[in-house]
C-alpha cells in the first residue's frame, strides 16, 4: 500500500488533464524505479539506492516487491567532490540506518531476508569512487542498475540513449 496526500494527487490529475492525458493510477518513485531495475522474479532482497542533486531515494525490495522507501536529503555534489566529507558521512549514517533498521525490525514475527546487495541508479551513479565509497560504508555488493533489464534484451537491442544517460530515467522507464 502507498499511501499520498489528496492534495498531492489532485494535483497531478489536474495537470494530466490539462496536457489531455488520464492517469489509470500513480505509483510511488520506489515502485517505479524496482520495477525497473530488479529483474522479474528475482527473489533477491536489494537496498534500492537512487542518487538525485539533493536527496537519495531509498527502498527496500523484497521477494520482488517495495517493503520499505525512504528519502534522504544531502547535497550530492559535496559527497562525491569528498567522500570523507561530513556530508559523505552523514549520508553512510543514514544509509546505515536503514540496514540496522531492516535486519533487526521484526514487527509482525516477519524475519527479513538480509540484504546482500544494493543496485544504484541516478545521475551521480557515474562518480568516481561513488560505487566503492558505498561498498566499502555499507560492506554489501553495490551494482550499477540495468533500467532495461525488463524491457529487452540488451544483446539484440541497443537503446539510442546512452545507457549513463538512461539512469537517470529509471522511475519513467
């Protein structure tokens, strides 16, 4: 379940319909972006990671479904310019919450699948040392992410746009 203010959703009907569009249903930033970038039936529990100017996207996918969604605000262009900075700092805090959070939170009796992996996309994911600053903070797997890995084959199809240029567009694709 997602839940958005009224206002919010109200908002963007207006909007669709006066470019003569109709929305069938809205979905959150972090469905989006798993529907994307985690293969169909992929079981595997994956920290979703998408990097923005000023805020991270974080989700939690698991058995193929959005269990967990957050944002993290932080000025992106400090973290990458030091990854010793207290920007980068606070950032792995946060990131590093959201671990501690999902291995020990049993609410309900459900024990997680512990998260061994994390599939990064968004503008920064590029970086130099982003990937590796990540690894070596949150000591699990980091991959750059596949936005089209449910929409086709990449070996019988190349996409005209670059595929650095097409992780910024997981959430449309």
């Amino acid at each position: 379940v997602s839940v958005f203010p009224k206002d919010v959703i109200n908002l963007y009907t207006r909007i669709l319909k006066r470019a003569e569009l109709f929305p069938l249903s809205f979905q959150s930033e972090s469905v989006s972006a798993s529907r994307s970038i985690v293969k169909w039936g992929d079981d595997q529990t994956y920290l979703i990671l998408r990097f923005l100017k000023d805020q991270v996207n974080v989700g939690v996918v698991e058995e193929g479904a959005i269990q967990y969604a957050s944002v993290i605000s932080t000025d992106m262009d400090k973290v990458v310019a030091d990854y010793e900075s207290e920007e980068a700092n606070s950032l792995n805090e946060a990131l590093n919450k959201v671990l501690i959070y999902w291995f020990t939170n049993k609410a309900g009796g459900t024990i997680h699948q512990k998260i061994e992996s994390a599939l990064i996309t968004g503008g920064y994911v590029n970086s130099k040392g982003l990937k590796e600053f990540l690894e070596r903070k949150l000591k699990i797997d980091v991959e750059v992410a596949d936005v089209w890995s449910n929409c086709f084959s990449t070996e019988e199809y190349i996409p005209e746009i670059p595929k650095e240029e097409a992780l910024n567009y997981a959430v449309a694709i």
